[in-house]
C-alpha cells in the first residue's frame, strides 16, 4: 500500500495511470470554488488530458470558501494535490487515473487576500465554479439577486476582505478594472438552466449594490458562457478510500468514483483565452440551451422523480429502483411523455435513444448511487428540474400526472418517515420551514412562493397534486406509481 505524494508517482504507475507532464511548469490560470467530487470528476480531469497532451498553461487553483473545505485543503495539502479518480463503466469494469490539474488550493477562512491577490493576477484567465444550484443567491421565483448565506451578507454590508464568492470575484474585477487588466471570464459548472445567465445575474446583483459604477464595467468586459456538465460522481465514503486501496494499492484521503460516461457542452465564449477544450472530447457550441434542457428536464428530473418515491418505499440506491420494472416504466413514462415535449431539437441527439442510455446508466450497480445525495436541498433542486417541465406542460395542455406524483411524494417525504418507518434523510436549508407548511396543510406547499412562485396556483396542478396525495395515502409510492402508469 502506498501513500499518494507526487514523490510515489512511479512506483504507482504499475496500477494506475499517472502524470508525466512537470507539474512544477504547470501555470494554474484557472481558478476554480467549489474543489468537490463532481468538479474532481469533470473539469479537473479534462485540464489534466490538456496538462497531458502539453498545453501545461492552464493548471488549476482550487479555491475553498465553506469551513468544511479545511477537510478537501488538507487532504490536497497531504498528497501535494494528488487525487485518484477512478471511473466504472456499466459492467463493473473500472480505470484509475491520478490526477495532477490542481496545482494550488487556497482556504478563504485561512488567508481571504490571497484569493484576491490570485483573482486580479493577470495571469488568471477564467474563474470556474460549482457552487451549488443555490449558492448564487437567485430567487427560482422572480430571477432576481436575493442572497441568504451570512457571508454574503456581511460582504454587502461592506466588510472586508470580503469572505464570500460573489465578494471575492467582485474584489478581484475591481483590483483588475482600476490596474488595466482585462477581465476574467466566469464559467460556471453547475447544473441549472442557463448556469451564465445565473452566475452573471448573481455576479452583477452583488456588485451592483457594492459599486454599481463597477457594475456597469463588469456588464461590459465579463464574459459568462453557459455549460452542460454531465457526468454521475457519488459522494466519497470509507467504503470508496478503501476498495481503491485494495483495487489500486493507493492510499488516498480523497479519492473519487465516478460512472465512466463524461459529458461538457460549452459555450465558445472566452474574450481572455481558453484551453483547446476540444482537443480533449469538449463540445465546443454557439447554443447550449438544448443540450443543458435535455439533461436538466431527463437525467437531473429523473433523478428527483425516482428519489422521493424509491426513499418512501423503502429503497437506498438508484440501482435499486432502476432495476425495477416498476420505476423503469414510471421513469419511461415521465420522460418520453412529460420531459421530452418540452425539449427543442437536441443537435446529434437521438432523445429515445438517450433516454434508453440514462436508464443504462442508473441501473449501475458499482457506482453505489445512493437516492438520498439526489434529494440534498430538494427546494433549490425542483425549480431547476421538474418544475420548468410542468409550467411547459400546464402551458400546452399536456400530461402532468408523474410530475405531480413526484411533488406528492416531496410534501410525504418531508413529513420525515419512509413506509417502512425509516426517517428520511431530509437535507435543506429550509427543511424546519417546509416541515411546518406540509404538517399544516400539505396542499400549501403549492403556495410556498420561493419555490413555485406563481406556479402553485395553477388549479390543474393543485387538483393532480391533491390526487396524488391522496394515491400514496391509499396505496403507497409503488401502488401509486402503478396507477399513474396503468400497471
């Protein structure tokens, strides 16, 4: 068993694929938040298959904001930035990679300046982030900049060196407008509709109340290209670190797993330079709507709809309920008859064939997903997903029942008890709020506007909503699924 350190690299190239390329010639020009397994999985490894084929100037900086990011700065620190990725295909066959892209990583709570300082170097070219669908502080309801966290907060409030996300790039474009150094580009990675738009919104909200002079510099020179990231990464647990020991005989605090299907549509638009993204399997596109709504309305949806009703019935992975006829033909249902509508033309995409393909890829048994990591912070993650598709049903007078099954089983499932008596595992950050709607009066959830804005007032919706209820008090999720698909 060995230790990753770059100093063990050769010896672990026997099991693994490692770095050839000299990382200490790696200049980091971009500068990520958010260092999780999902970005671990996706950016970081295409810059290392850039790194690999010699295109060494776009090395990463890795950037930790929350204080459970101290865990990911260690862990890096420990291993000189090392990481094993390790991918399974649907057989169960895998490949270990060791990678080697991150090259710096900075703790705001350790040192906020030196994040700044790395913002308005002039050598940074393009600021990435996945920060979570709401860690831009964007009103699902009314699109507009309504931050919550206490950081940013304070940074509004003018404290400094600011501390939050939005502040930190802020501070940084204003380092650079006032030095003449052009400005970065932001890309986001996160899976919401129309990610530039939401980072740019997010972005100019802040800096509108801090400088609105700066603002309108920001709305000039800062580019947001919009991006479809795809690629299912589970959370890392012991049970990871310790089958890639056995499997690879690394020793890595930080390992991730993820499926072996890769995914990045990207819009071309980076006025500071990019990598040659395309060189590495990136789609290079003028338009990414199609390919983002595609994802977000068939897998990101789908995951929601499988999750609260598996969680009530009694299942814990997404294998689980993938391999079950029962759940296959509901997903089936939801996506060919409820998504799909609201789709335009997906360019080179054959819809039914991918729909064939994401249920291929859930029904993976050695990817270990589990049904609770998709129902994290449901109130931001429905709007995103499944909602857009019911607001284009209801517009255009089609099928809304799977949708409507899938809310039911929210309000059941935040209620806190599975069928089987399990509590269910509810993470939100409005989690005490929700429980007291739905303990009331289930059916005012409908009007919880920070979630369904205008949307739960729509009588079709409340009516397939109240019947859905009603089905999974009488029959359980899996009698009312049997229902909506005529089983």
């Amino acid at each position: 068993m060995t230790d990753l350190t770059a100093a063990a690299l050769p010896s672990l190239a026997a099991n693994v694929s490692v770095p050839t390329y000299d990382r200490s010639a790696v200049r980091s020009r971009i500068v990520h938040f958010g260092v999780g397994g999902f970005h671990r999985a996706h950016e970081a490894m295409y810059l290392d298959r850039l790194l690999e084929a010699g295109h060494t100037d776009w090395g990463l900086c890795g950037v930790g904001v929350l204080s459970f990011d101290a865990a990911m700065r260690d862990a890096l620190s420990a291993q000189d930035d090392l990481y094993t990725l390790v991918t399974t295909a649907p057989d169960g066959s895998s490949a270990g990679r060791v990678i080697g892209s991150i090259v710096d990583y900075l703790f705001v709570p350790d040192d906020p300046e030196a994040v700044v300082a790395k913002l308005a170097d002039p050598d940074t070219a393009i600021v990435s982030l996945t920060i979570t669908e709401g860690g831009y502080g964007i009103d699902d309801a009314t699109g507009t900049y309504a931050p919550r966290d206490e950081a940013t907060l304070a940074d509004l409030d003018g404290a400094l060196p600011p501390r939050s996300v939005m502040g930190l790039l802020t501070e940084g474009l204003r380092r650079r407008r006032d030095a003449g150094i052009p400005a970065f580009t932001v890309m986001s990675c996160d899976n919401i509709q129309g990610n530039g738009h939401v980072a740019r919104a997010a972005l100019l909200g802040f800096a509108e109340r801090r400088d609105p002079e700066l603002a309108r510099w920001v709305a000039e020179n800062v580019s947001f290209p919009n991006s479809m990231v795809d690629r299912i990464t589970p959370v890392t647990t012991d049970d990871t670190r310790a089958a890639i020991a056995e499997e690879f005989g690394i020793r890595d605090r930080w390992p991730v797993r993820a499926e072996s299907f890769e995914q990045w549509v990207l819009e071309d638009a980076f006025p500071a330079g990019r990598p040659p993204f395309d060189e590495v399997g990136v789609q290079l596109v003028d338009d990414v709507e199609p390919y983002e709504l595609m994802k977000l309305r068939l897998l990101n949806a789908s995951h929601q709809a499988m999750s609260y009703l598996g969680i009530l019935s009694g299942a814990h992975y997404v294998h689980e309920v993938c391999t079950d006829d029962l759940f296959v033909s509901f997903l089936q249902g939801y996506m060919h008859e409820e998504a799909i509508p609201t789709l335009r033309p997906v360019p080179g995409i054959d819809l039914d064939a991918y729909c064939d393909q994401l249920i291929a890829r859930f029904s993976s048994e050695a990817i270990l997903d589990t049904l609770a990591r998709q129902v994290v912070d449901g109130s931001d993650r429905l709007p995103k997903f499944l909602l857009p598709v019911v607001r284009a049903q209801l517009e255009s007078g089609g099928r809304i029942d799977h949708a409507a099954l899938v809310l039911a089983a929210w309000s059941v499932f935040l209620e806190g008890k599975t069928e089987t008596g399990e509590e269910t595992p509810a993470v939100d950050s409005r989690l005490e709020e929700l429980r007291a709607i739905v303990a009331d009066d289930p059916v005012a959830l409908l009007d919880y506007a920070p979630v369904f804005g205008d949307l739960g007032q729509n009588p079709r919706l409340r009516e397939a909503y109240r019947e859905a209820r009603a089905s999974l008090a009488t029959h359980g999720a899996r009698g009312a699924i049997a229902r909506v698909i005529g089983a």
